[in-house]
C-alpha cells in the first residue's frame, strides 16, 4: 500500500488535492468554517470512496492549522466508513453498522485496524465500539475532533463517532502508544466528588482537588492550566496508566479533559525524556516493522503545545519522517484500542 498526504495552508482542497490519484480510502482534517464544504468537495473528486472526516490540525513534516489535510491510502487497501450516531447518549443503538461492516471487510487482527474520529463522550464510544472489535482482536487508533461534528462518506454529522476499518492486503498491521511521563513520587490517590458528566474532579483522599495539587507543585491557580503540560495526572489501568489532563480550575475542584470517576485511583505523573523516548518508538517500530509503508498517528494538542513550546516540534516530525510516509492528526484526546488518553501519541503502523 502507499500513503498520500496533501495539504493547503490557506483551505483550498484543489490544492490540497493535487496529485492523487486512485485513492481506496480517505481522511479529511479541516477548519471549522470550510469543513462542509470541503467535505461535499470532497465526495464529489472522488464519489464513493470510503471517507472519514473532522475539524483539526493535520501532519506531515510540516503542521497544518487552519486549512486542509488530506491524507488517503492506495495500493493495496480494502476499507470500509461508517458512522455511530447519537454518542452522548446511545451510540450502542447503532453498533449493528459495526458489526456488518467487520462481516463485510473479513477483517482479522493481523492485517485490519479501525480508524476512529470522534465528537466527544470518547470513554462511551471506545466501550461500545470494543464490544464487537475485541472479539476479532482488532485494535483502534482514534482521537476527537473540534466543534462537536466529523463526517463520513461524504456527510457531515454532529455527536457522532465516524471510523473507518482498513484492511491491509499486503501485509500487517499494529498499533502504538508513545507515553512521555512516569511516575512522580509515591503519590496515591484515591478520587471522590466526581462529576462524571462534567469530568470535574473534586477531592483527593478527602481533601479539594486544587489545593492537593497546588501543595505538591507549589503553583497558582493560573500556573496549573500550563503546569499539566509537565505533571499530568494519571490513572492506573492494569499494568499501563492513562494521563489525565487538567483543563481549567473550577472552584476548589479541578475540570479535566478526561472522565475520573469516584474510587478510581490517580497518581501524579512527571515529563520524562521525551526526545529519547521518541528515538525509543522509533527504534521499536523498526525493528518490528522492517518495511514500512505507511505510518498514521494521532498527537494531542497538549503535546503538540509543549513540543512547539521547547522547538521540537519541527524536528519531532523530522524525525518521525525517518520512518517513511507518516502523516496525522492533532487530537483533543487520543483513542487506543479501548481507552480515551491524554497528552499522548498513538498510531498504526502498515507493512
């Protein structure tokens, strides 16, 4: 299979556009005001190719903001696009979509992976797109869009889940997730006054969320919105954690990006290395991966903010450039198999 990524600073999905040719499957990332437009654009240069789209900052080797990212395979790809709809409150109502388009693709776990786009109440959506995905085995690589709408085949819908499931017929398929904290301490919480609906946290080990925080980094108020950038939260599941970003204050309690939910239990997490724990992603994609042709991966805002932040960004994607044809996309939050991360990278590796 091959990669294609082609895209216009300025939002001009001709420019974009140029250049592709026999596309088997495609990603749109738009700004929120051509995003329509480019969508219907889009199904008309290439009616009924398979397609997924959302508002966000697409990749290459160079960051896409406001305009337009289209990235698509070819060459040796089978895919299929589909929509779960009313996410906020019942996207299980839709699964059937699901189930018949993993009947339809014969997808398996070495050579199949689904590709989401999501609109919010992400921990919802991975639970119930994983009750038909884990029984096959086929992982997930995802994150969410901007202002509440994504598309799929040419239509745009709001709270909605768009994924894709791509079948490569030439080789394998695998997934990562690159963490770039670790533990901070021996801190140990456990979380309580929760507003799940929200995501407010309200208290750890029986004390206000803010002030435990604050007593521990020695930050104000307005230091802790650019504070979790170095000292995320995170929440232990199994043998792996989830990072759990802070979004804003409210009161004596801290809103996140993440749902915590009463009794879960949270630790304070530190920036380690991350440019070295790139070289080590890197360096493991290769070895499990010898030939590549295709790497998609999905980068939080919040890294890419820090990234921009230090001037790694631009070398970061050097870097990640090294593998061979890499694009993605700038998430709000980031979907692995079935859990809804923060301040992290995931991404599909193609044989």
């Amino acid at each position: 299979m091959r990669q294609f990524f082609g895209m216009s600073q300025s939002g001009n999905l001709d420019e974009a556009l140029r250049g592709l040719q026999g596309p088997q499957f495609l990603m749109l990332m738009s700004n929120d005001a051509q995003f329509e437009a480019h969508v219907k654009a889009l199904e008309k240069c290439f009616p009924g190719v398979p397609s997924i789209g959302c508002i966000g900052m697409s990749y290459q080797t160079k960051i896409v903001e406001q305009g337009v990212g289209v990235i698509a395979f070819l060459d040796g790809v089978s895919a299929v696009a589909n929509v779960l709809e009313e996410v906020s409150t019942m996207p299980v109502k839709y699964i059937q979509r699901l189930e018949k388009d993993l009947q339809m693709l014969s997808a398996s776990s070495q050579d199949t992976v689904c590709i989401d786009f999501c609109s919010g109440n992400d921990a919802c959506v991975l639970t119930t797109i994983n009750t038909v995905l884990k029984s096959r085995k086929i992982s997930l690589v995802g994150g969410t869009g901007d202002a509440g709408r994504v598309s799929a085949n040419g239509r745009v819908y709001p709270d909605a889940v768009a994924y894709a499931l791509i079948k490569n017929r030439n080789g394998r398929v695998k997934t990562y997730k690159e963490n770039i904290y670790h533990q901070l301490g021996n801190y140990r919480f456990i979380a309580s006054n929760t507003d799940r609906s929200n995501y407010i946290l309200g208290s750890l080990n029986g004390k206000p969320a803010k002030q435990v925080y604050q007593s521990i980094l020695h930050v104000t108020d307005q230091q802790i919105l650019t504070r979790t950038f170095q000292n995320p939260f995170g929440k232990i599941n199994g043998d792996d954690i989830c990072i759990i970003s802070i979004k804003e204050v409210n009161g004596n309690a801290l809103a996140c990006f993440r749902q915590v939910n009463d009794s879960d239990v949270l630790i304070l997490l530190e920036l380690g290395d991350y440019e070295a724990i790139t070289r080590n992603t890197i360096q493991k994609i290769c070895q499990e991966f010898p030939h590549r042709s295709a790497i998609f991966s999905v980068n939080c805002l919040f890294r890419y903010k820090l990234f921009s932040e230090r001037n790694y960004m631009q070398r970061y994607l050097q870097e990640m450039a090294a593998l061979g044809s890499h694009a993605g996309f700038v998430g709000y939050g980031e979907h692995y198999n079935n859990r809804f991360v923060n301040q992290s990278m995931t991404c599909v590796v193609f044989e």
